[in-house]
C-alpha cells in the first residue's frame, strides 16, 4: 500500500510557534536556509527513488522559483500552502480567496500545470473556519489537506473523520484527506495519537511511528499521511526566542529527523498525494477514487 508523503515547504522564521516574534514584513531580514534545506529533501527523496507532495508558499514561489521548478523538475506534485503562512481562522472570506488565488498563480506560472490541493497554515481549518471549503471548492481546488481530527490548542477537529473522505459543503463538494492518527479505546472513551510527522515524529520514537503506519496500513487498509518541513532537517538553524512552548515544539530532536525518516523510507511505500488517492485531473466529474477493493474505504461527510 501506498503511504501520502507530504512537504510542507517554509523557511524556520515562517512557522506559526514564532509569529508573534516575527512578522511576515521582516521575513526578508532573516538568514534564509529554504534553498539548502529543500535541496536536502530533495536529494534524500531521490535517493530512495520516492516522489512526495510539496504544499509550497506562495511567498517561496515568488522569492525562489528556481526551487519550485525543481520540485516539479523532478517528478514531485507541487500544491498551495497559502501565500504568507497566515492562520486561515484569523482571515477574513475575502483576504482567504485573495491568498490562495496568489499563491496558485505564482505556482502555476513556474509549473505550467493546475494546482489541485490545498494545506492551510497550521492546518489551521477548524470548525469556526470551515466557511473555507467552500471558497476551495469555488476557486477549483480538488482537495484539502488542512483537517487534522485530534485535539489542539492552535488546530484541530477532535472529531472529524480520520481517513481520507468528500465533505459535502454549500458549494459544492471537496475531498479531505487528514493528517494520520491512531485511534483507540479504553473503557467507553476514545483518544486519537497523531503519527503524521513533523513535531510528532521528532518526539515519537521510530519504533512507534513504524508500528503505527503499520497499523494503519495493514488492520485498518488505509493509508498514512505525513508531513514534513525542509527546516526539520537543519539541526544549525538559527535559535529565536518564543514561549517555552514554542521553542520546545518548534527545536526538539531536529537531530533525528533525517535518521527517522530513513528508517520510514526504507520501510513503507511513498508517493505524492494525488496518486495514492487517484487524484489526478481537476475534472469533478472524473471519480479521484481507486477501484474497490484498492484497500482503502472513502466515507462522505456533511460539514455545515
């Protein structure tokens, strides 16, 4: 079974965990490490022969086509991860569609080819913004990699649907595809242990994030997606102040990435996202499903 393997492609100093400290008018002051970072990414996913989904912003794209010609050089989808990494649930409706319009059209002009998927900035569409399907859905867009069903102080639908699935919206409809957990059981209440990747995976040890793909894939026949940053891979990356928290989350075992992901790479099948989930024109009237039995299930949601 194919896993989703997914890039989220921003620089250190773009991340939510430091928005506070450092706003998007002085990004240009920051030593940037995207170029080397990504061609670090790039070059390990070469090695083991694996193509990925690369959720770029638009801001990137416009400051460093070059490295989006090279992700698409190589065989890998590039998708929208939003213009300047701005929380979907602090934007108006009006600023949202003037984000994700600039970010795909900067895309689109490097690649020549349609942007079908979408990734909010800290998965950051949460029930008090899911008013933003309906602009993808109006827009184009194919599918949403924003929802992740686990509980959260900055994103998070505790409840939604796990698995890959269409949510049926005003507009139209669209198709999720959720960040990865586990779930289980004790007594009568259910928790959900999110493996997806990024912070989890550096804090996680790698036998657990293996079992649990593992799990995924062979008792439940679905497949995982994770996540990455290019700046996950750079242990020398410059320190900034924050929150404890923050700085915990954003820092911990940046050391382990590579090693961890290795050992993942060497274990599981990979491939972009619109191919381990049959996405592959921007036709609504073309079904994006495999046939069944492919070993995964498609469920539909209502999302008022």
């Amino acid at each position: 079974m194919h896993n989703a393997l997914t890039i989220d492609v921003e620089d250190y100093f773009m991340v939510s965990a430091f928005a506070d400290i450092v706003s998007f008018e002085d990004w240009h002051r920051y030593e940037s490490r995207i170029e080397n970072n990504t061609y670090k990414v790039l070059d390990l996913l070469d090695e083991y022969g694996v193509k990925a989904t690369f959720f770029v912003l638009g801001w990137v794209a416009e400051h460093y086509p070059e490295i989006v010609g090279d992700i698409h050089g190589r065989g890998h989808e590039i998708a929208c991860h939003g213009y300047n990494h701005r929380l979907v649930y602090k934007l108006s409706p009006a600023e949202f569609r003037e984000d994700i319009g600039k970010s795909r059209t900067l895309i689109e002009d490097i690649t020549g080819e349609p942007v079908l998927g979408y990734r909010a900035a800290s998965y950051s569409i949460i029930k008090d913004s899911l008013w933003a399907l309906d602009i993808l859905i109006e827009e184009g867009f194919v599918y949403d990699s924003s929802i992740f069903p686990v509980h959260h102080d900055r994103y998070g639908i505790p409840n939604a649907d796990r698995f890959c699935h269409e949510i049926r919206r005003p507009s139209g409809t669209i198709r999720e595809f959720p960040m990865s957990t586990l779930k289980f059981r004790i007594q009568n209440s259910e928790f959900r242990i999110p493996i997806a990747g990024g912070g989890y995976l550096r804090l996680l040890p790698a036998r657990f994030i293996e079992w649990g793909i593992r799990r995924l894939n062979e008792k439940e026949k679905q497949p995982a997606v994770l996540y990455l940053h290019p700046w996950e891979f750079d242990n020398g990356q410059p320190r900034l102040k924050g929150s404890r928290l923050s700085v915990f989350r954003h820092y911990v075992n940046l050391d382990t990435t590579e090693s961890k992901l290795r050992r993942i790479l060497e274990s599981f099948s990979f491939a972009p996202v619109r191919e381990v989930f049959g996405v592959t024109t921007g036709d609504k009237n073309e079904s994006p499903f495999p046939p069944a039995g492919a070993g995964w299930g498609i469920q539909n949601s209502d999302m008022p």
